[in-house]
C-alpha cells in the first residue's frame, strides 16, 4: 500500500488554524454511585473549518459529549475550552450558548406556532436589536438554507427535511464558533439525508463553519473531513478521512465482513495474506 493512502492523525491537519474548541479529561458519571461513566477520560481538540463526526455505538456517549460541548450539562471532571476559555469558569453560560454555539438536534425542536423565518430570529433577539436588520438576517440564512419560498411556513407545512433545513439556519443565526449536530438526519430519509449532509458540507466549506456532527450513519461520518469514533465513553480513534481510499476503508469497516476481520475472524487459508494487509488498514482507519 502507498504512504498516500493512509489515514493520517487527525491532528496533523490544519495546525496553522485557532483551536475552537478542546476537551481535557473530560469525563461525565451518571449517578451518585458512579454506575455509568458515559464519558471517561476524553480528549481531543477541534480547529476552525473542521468538520468532525463522532460516530460509535448507541451509549457509547455520543449525545453526552455534545451535550457537554455545548454547555448543556457540566461534566463530573475534566474540562470544555470554547476559544480558549474554560467552560467552568464562564460566569454566563446562557449568553455563551446563544452567541458562541449553535445546535441541531435530531428533533428540529422549532417553535410550531412560528414561521420558518421567526423560528430563524428567536435566536437573533439577543444579539440584535433591530427588528429589521433581524429580518434581514433571517432571510440571508434562509436564502442559505435553500428555503426562501418556504420563509412564511409555519413547521407543521414542512417536510422533515425542510424542518431541519430551517433548525440549520437557526443555528447559524449568531454566526457561532461551533455548530454542534447531534444526529442531524436521523429521522431523515436517504435523499433528505444526502441533502442535509451537502447542506453541513456547503456550510463547512463556504462560510468556514466549524462543525461537529453525531451519526450513525457511516456514508454521513465518511463525508466529513476527520472521524472520532467513541467505545464506552472513550475515544476509540481519531482519524482524518484524507482520501476516496480512506472512505471507503471506512465502509468496508462498519460491515459483517469489515467487523469480522477487524476483530480478528479465523480467514480462509486462500485470503490469508490479503486479510493480514486488509486486517491492518483496517485497525488504522
Ligand atoms: N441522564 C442520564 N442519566 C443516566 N444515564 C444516562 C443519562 N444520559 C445518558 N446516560 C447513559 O450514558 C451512556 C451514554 O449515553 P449517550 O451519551 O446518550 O450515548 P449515545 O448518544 O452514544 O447513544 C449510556 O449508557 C446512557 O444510558
Ligand atoms: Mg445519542
């Protein structure tokens, strides 16, 4: 195999670019006796422009590490630096939700009495006073999200995709530092799906968002620019997807046959040498 096609550590990339967002032991037990540690001991730092996917089993902590990204919950140790400031020591997290993060969840969580365009504004309340420049805003985002003619709809007019479409722009209202999508697509169906990703890819690329998305869908995880996969609460790897190559290891990955040589399936005598290399790609992507 050439040097070309391996997957090289994620962190090899971008070095030029600020650090948005970094995770330091960061660690998060359910329950007073320490029954579940969905995160134990998680470590990782994200640069402006990346486009990540935390991909792993359900339970693995996927929700928990976003959650905690986000400020939504305060981890049991361990510690969340947003540009550079630590999480536990912000004194208004309210105010640093609203300008520095935004969310996508897998329910679009839209107000159903709004229209697409004041759904897109809720968020611009706070940070701009003007009720003309607010519409203003929220037109441009629509216009980004590909939904102009949907701006007067109210959530229950649209299509699921269409409803994510709008939390997307909703998201990006305060132009955050991060956008954080916990499985954007997962009530989506396939073209829906295809269509939110190029959307997440488009937002990435064009308006240099940096963007961290949960999926369970691997297609979804390989269109991105780096992997993080989660196991127990920890990080099981961490790649740059640098190449076609590494995409599609990573399918060949997450399938019965991918799975079995990975975990180290007896191999036929005939596809002994080919399982050994593949066996070895594999553990790396
Ligand atoms: N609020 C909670 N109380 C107790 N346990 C929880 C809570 N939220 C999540 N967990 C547990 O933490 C682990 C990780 O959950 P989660 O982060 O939701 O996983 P994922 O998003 O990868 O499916 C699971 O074992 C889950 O049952
Ligand atoms: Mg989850």
């Amino acid at each position: 195999m050439n040097e070309q096609s391996q997957a090289t550590p994620a962190a090899a990339c971008s070095e030029d670019k600020p650090i948005v967002v970094e995770t330091r032991d960061l660690t998060r037990v359910y329950g007073d006796g320490g029954q579940v540690r969905a995160l134990d001991g998680v470590n990782f730092s994200v640069r402006a422009g990346e486009f990540v996917a935390i991909v792993g089993p359900s339970g693995s902590g996927k929700s928990t590490l976003l959650n905690l990204l986000g400020a939504l919950d305060r981890p049991t140790s361990g510690e969340v630096i947003i540009n550079g400031q630590a999480l536990s020591k912000v004194r208004n997290l309210d105010r640093l939700r609203s300008h520095a993060v935004g969310f996508v969840f897998q329910m679009h969580n839209l107000i159903p009495t709004l229209t697409a365009a004041e759904n897109v504004e809720v968020p611009l309340q706070e940070t701009m006073w003007n009720p003309l420049a607010r519409r203003r805003r929220a037109a441009e985002l629509l216009d980004v999200v590909g939904l102009t003619s949907r701006r007067n709809y109210l959530p229950g007019q649209m299509s699921g995709g269409e409803r994510q479409r709008v939390a997307i722009a909703r998201a990006l209202a305060n132009r955050p530092a991060l956008v954080l999508a916990d499985e954007p697509t997962g009530n989506l169906d396939t073209q829906n799906t295809a269509d939110i990703m190029r959307l997440l890819q488009e937002i990435n690329t064009r308006q240099g968002a940096t963007i961290i998305a949960v999926t369970h869908n691997h297609e979804v995880a390989s269109a991105t620019g780096r992997i993080i996969t989660l196991r127990d609460g920890r990080i099981q790897s961490d790649v740059a997807v640098t190449s076609a190559f590494d995409r599609d290891l990573i399918d060949f990955k997450e399938s019965p046959l991918g799975r079995a040589i990975v975990e180290g399936a007896p191999l036929p005598p005939e596809y002994q040498r080919l399982g050994e290399a593949l066996r070895e790609a594999l553990r790396r992507v």
